[in-house]
C-alpha cells in the first residue's frame, strides 16, 4: 500500500470527516446539533462495543496475566475515594 493510498484511507474514514465537520461547525459557529435520542443510542452502542471488545480479549488472558492489573485497579478503587 502507497503512502497516498494510506493517507486517503485514514483521512476519508469517518471518524476523522466527523471529527472535520465539527471543527469547521465550530470555525463558522453554526448551530449543528444531533437530536438527543441519536446521542443516546450512540453512547449505547460504543458501551456494548467497548464492553464486548475487552470481554473477548479477557477471555483470551490467563488469570496470571490478570493478578496486577486487578490489583491495582482495586488500589487505585479504594485510594480515590480517600
């Protein structure tokens, strides 16, 4: 793959024209705006997907590659709250 053709996939993706047009909507101060109930249904999406992606690859872990990262994520659980 050429280095053009890389940049045209990377930078025509979607997360990247989206990311594009609220920059320029916030350049020319317009009033773009999604509905409310398209906001939700997009934070559920990205939840579950999140969710199922770590999901599939904790499955794939050993319990021994596991033991720190609980650790310090029970650690850091109990010292925040102090």
């Amino acid at each position: 793959m050429s280095i053009l053709q890389l940049l045209q996939a990377n930078l025509l993706s979607p997360v990247i024209l989206c990311f594009v047009l609220g920059i320029i909507a916030t350049l020319v101060r317009s009033d773009l705006e999604l509905p409310d109930a398209f906001i939700v249904a997009m934070s559920i999406y990205l939840i579950l997907a999140i969710g199922l992606k770590g999901g599939v690859e904790i499955s794939k872990a050993s319990l021994d590659q596991m033991i720190r990262p609980i650790e310090v994520t029970l650690a850091l659980g109990v010292a925040i709250p102090i």
